[in-house]
C-alpha cells in the first residue's frame, strides 16, 4: 500500500499524513494522473488525454505544469 494519494475533495496531495493543497487546477490533475500511474511511464498522448482532454499543448507548457506541482510539493515538505 502506498503512503501517497490525491484526495479530490480537498483538492490535496497527501503524503504519510502530510497534506499540501493544489487546488481544482491543471496541477492537480496532473499528480492525480501520476499517483494512479506510480512507477510507470506516461507517454504524451495520455497527459494530454486524462489532464489537457485532448487540447494541444506545447513541452514548454506540460513542463511549466510539471515545474508548478514540483515547486508547491517542495514547499509542502
């Protein structure tokens, strides 16, 4: 069992009790996707699918997704 969840009605990464908001936003959904993916690859057409819905994104626009969740995670700790 694994120490990390989504929790989508607070809008929350939860992490051995330890919570940090997300909000309803892009980078929410991006670590929802992650947390139900753990420790598989995720092509592009999956992000783009299950987070944008099939929108077209540029790699400068998931990275800047990615850099948000990475930052508000760090600052969590």
């Amino acid at each position: 069992p694994s120490n990390l969840f989504a929790d989508s009605t607070t809008f929350c990464a939860i992490y051995r009790n330890h919570r940090c908001y997300l909000g309803n936003t892009l980078v929410f959904k991006l670590f929802k996707l992650l947390v139900s993916r753990l420790n598989r690859y995720v092509p592009y057409s999956e992000l783009l699918a299950e987070v944008w819905k099939q929108e077209e994104k540029s790699p400068e626009a998931i990275r800047t997704i990615v850099q948000l969740l990475r930052k508000k995670l760090r600052a969590a700790e």
